[in-house]
C-alpha cells in the first residue's frame, strides 16, 4: 500500500477518511445557521458565535476557509505534545495520539496560523526521520515480545512502512541465500508492485 503524497482530501482512500474523521477544537467566528446540534450543550438550532466544540478535520477544512470558525491543535498536536516529540520522539507511543499521526498531523497544520503549522509541519518531519530509523530496525528484526512492544507505539502510517520494508527484506533475504535469482527477485518485486499499485490506479 502506498503512503498518501499529497495529504489533500482523498474521496477513494479509506486511510483519508480515516484521517480527516479526527477532531479538532474549534470556536465558532460568525453564526452558523442550522447546525445548532454539532454543540451538545447548547440548546439553540445554530452555532452562536463564541462557541467551543470539536468538529471533524473534513468539516472544519471548509468551515475554516470560509472564516465562520477558528480551529486549534487537539491534544495529540499541542505545544506540549509537540515539546515531548522534540525531546524524545522515539518513546512516544503514536498510535494512541493520532492512528494516522502524520497525515492528520498535516491536515491540522493547514488550519493553524503560519506560525504554528509551520512549527507543527517540522516536529512532524523530525520525528519521522528520526523514528524510520526504528522502523526499518523493526522490518528486520526477529519477532520477539521486545518487537511487538515497539511495534504498539507505531501509528498506521509507520507499521505500514515497516511491513512493506519487511516484504522487501525477506525478498532480499531469499536472494541472498540462493533461492531467488536476481531476475526472479525482480520479477516478484514488480509483481507485489503493481498488485499495490493497481486498486489506487483503478479508484483514480
């Protein structure tokens, strides 16, 4: 499965939806009417100004481009959150932050004023370099309770990488040992390629 390039809105892709359900806290700028039952605690059929609640990252992209609410960091993209990356990103269990931490991580990013996203944008990129180190340690590394301890910090994008880093090793492995020729490692390389490659190709 290949990793989202573009953290824009996918319609076809379920690790989007996934990505895009996440909640965001907003404050609403201007009166929104008729969505009065998005706000549990208000008893009103419209959004009044000055409200607070959490909305979904799909709903908030259009809510905040046409300047009706204002969105803030959720827990798992605070300023402290961001602190605890930028000090030791590799212990941090990601997955029970955000599932989809990066892609999220980006959507919430293209919300946020540009101070912020763009200090948002590199903990997202440094804590990724800085754990692919750990994920490819993992791809090949003999499974063992140690193993599957690190593997429950890893968010979905991660585990994704490290199983298709996995796929590769073992193939590199079969080579090595004399089982696969270089021509038959190619083939099957091409082959679990295009299998990946064909349900995205097909939904565009």
């Amino acid at each position: 499965m290949k990793l989202n390039p573009s953290y824009e809105p996918n319609y076809f892709s379920l690790e989007d939806i996934c990505a895009t359900n996440s909640a965001v806290p907003c404050r609403v700028e201007m009166m929104i009417p008729n969505l009065g039952e998005m706000d549990r605690g208000s008893h009103s059929e419209h959004l009044e100004t000055g409200r607070r609640l959490e909305l979904p990252l799909w709903m908030a992209f259009n809510l905040v481009k046409r300047h009706l609410v204002k969105a803030d960091c959720s827990k798992a993209y605070s300023q402290s959150a961001r602190e605890i990356l930028k000090a030791e990103p590799a212990v941090v269990d990601l997955m029970k932050q955000e599932p989809f931490y990066y892609e999220s991580g980006v959507h919430v990013a293209s919300l946020l004023e540009p101070e912020e996203a763009n200090d948002l944008r590199k903990v997202l990129q440094n804590t990724f370099q800085t754990r692919s180190k750990d994920v490819i340690s993992l791809s090949q590394a003999e499974l063992s309770k140690e193993v599957i301890v690190r593997e429950q910090l890893l968010s979905k994008e991660e585990k994704t990488l490290m199983l298709e880093s996995r796929v590769k090793w073992a193939e590199v492995e079969h080579w090595l040992s004399g089982k696969l020729t270089s021509r038959e490692l190619a083939a099957v390389s091409v082959s679990n390629y295009l299998k990946r490659k064909r349900p995205r190709d097909d939904a565009e």
